[in-house]
C-alpha cells in the first residue's frame, strides 16, 4: 500500500490513485477529528484503567494497536476513533488477558469487516459524588446469569482462589473471564479443585516478573508496569508452548 493510501486507510478518506477504497478503520461512524492531546486521552481513560500513562498510549502506538494524526510540529493529535481504539485494546489486556498479537490480529479483522459492530457502551458504577467506583463490577446473582456458574460453582472458584469478590461482595469483569474460562476446563474433565495449582502457578510467575522489573519503580511506575506487561506476555507464550510439549510427550 502506498503512503498515500495508508494515510487515508488511517483517516478513512479516500485516496488519490486508489482504484477501490479502503474502508476506514474500526471503529466506524465514530469522529475521527484529531483535536485530543495525549494527556486527554489518558485523563479520558483514566477512570476505567486507573495504571493507564502516557507510555504506556505511545507503547500501544509503537506496537501498531492506533495510529493518531501528526500535527505540522510532530504533536500526536488523537480522534474518538483512536480513543475507542484504546479502550478495546486496554479491555482485552485486562479482562482477557490477551497478548497484543492477539489483539493486534482481532484489530486487523474489525479493520477489515465492514459491518463490525460498534463498540459497546461500557458499564460503570458511580458513587453519590459521580466519582467513577468500578467498570462492570456485578453481584454474585449477575455473575451467575453472565457466565453459566452455579453459585456453588462460583463457591468453589472463591474457595481454590481463581477469584475473590471485593469488600461488597462483588466481581471485576475479569473474575466474569476466569469463571467462563473455568467452566469451560471443568467441562473438558478437569475438576475445579485441581485449578489451584494453575493459580500458583501464575502466581509465582507474577512474582518473578515483579523481582525483574522491581529496579523500574525507582524511576517510573508507568515503566515497570509496561516492562511487566510485556513481560507478561513473553512468559505467558513461554508457558502455553511449553505446556504444548508437555502434553505432546505424554502420548
């Protein structure tokens, strides 16, 4: 594609020279107006992704996830679009634990559906004081009816420590992941009690990556959160290719 395509691809004009137009990037029917500063986008953000810096928006830039507009100075300039962007991305990093390769392909594929949807309204919980408390918290009669559990089911999950509802009694969308996630192991022969050692797993690994980015908080916090993502990632690709070869020797 030429550059002149590939600006308007990002814009969702059309092209000179172009013999079929691309359709413009997901999310369609959305401004794409870049009149946001960084800063805004993060503020933006902030309430649903409390860690969220402006590192960590350029990080997501740099891994090809948005493309903002360039200013005539070299300034990004952000549009809802590339907002909306954002907020998928940073969704499937916290509630699905998805690796940015992943993401980035689920990106490619809405880019080039043109009936994919549009984004989903997200969900919150506000205080008296409008103060933004949890994004898609739910009760324990919610977390049944979304994810097929049993309250029993959800007992047990509590008990072996794949999730913990907060001080009121409820769930985070990602305890609503892990449960379906359960369920779905559980379906294929493998009894929720014997997911602790899964979760201690995970939790050891947590720890390793926490020691080796331990030395980044001293200078930036948004650093060693973004090292330990990414991290993350490498270790969690790591561990299912190992686990592959694992299961492959037991034939």
């Amino acid at each position: 594609m030429s550059a002149a395509a590939a600006r308007a691809n990002r814009s969702g004009a059309p092209a000179t020279g172009v013999a079929a137009a691309q359709p413009a990037p997901w999310p369609r029917g959305i401004s794409r107006e870049p009149k946001m500063k960084i800063g805004q986008v993060v503020d933006a953000l902030k309430g649903e992704f409390p860690a969220l810096s402006i590192s960590k928006v350029r990080y997501l830039e740099g891994e090809g996830l948005i493309s903002p507009h360039r200013v005539g100075n070299g300034y990004r300039r952000y549009s809802q679009a590339d907002l909306e962007r954002l907020r998928y991305a940073l969704s499937a990093q916290r509630d699905d634990y998805l690796p940015l390769s992943v993401i980035r392909q689920r990106l490619a594929e809405l880019d080039a559906d043109e009936q994919a949807p549009a984004p989903q309204p997200v969900a919150r919980v506000v205080a008296r004081d409008g103060r933004l408390v949890e994004t898609g918290a739910m009760d324990l009669t919610s977390l049944t009816a979304h994810s097929g559990a049993t309250e029993s089911q959800i007992e047990e999950m509590v008990a072996v420590g794949l999730i913990s509802p907060d001080a009121h009694g409820r769930y985070s969308s990602q305890c609503l992941r892990t449960v379906r996630l359960a369920l779905e192991v559980t379906r294929r022969g493998l009894p929720l009690r014997n997911l602790r050692a899964v979760r201690t797993s995970a939790e050891r690994e947590a720890d390793a990556i926490d020691q080796a980015v331990s030395h980044l908080r001293v200078r930036s916090h948004g650093s060693a959160e973004e090292s330990a993502r990414a991290l993350a990632e490498l270790v969690g690709e790591l561990h299912t290719a190992l686990l592959h070869r694992a299961v492959s020797a037991l034939d």
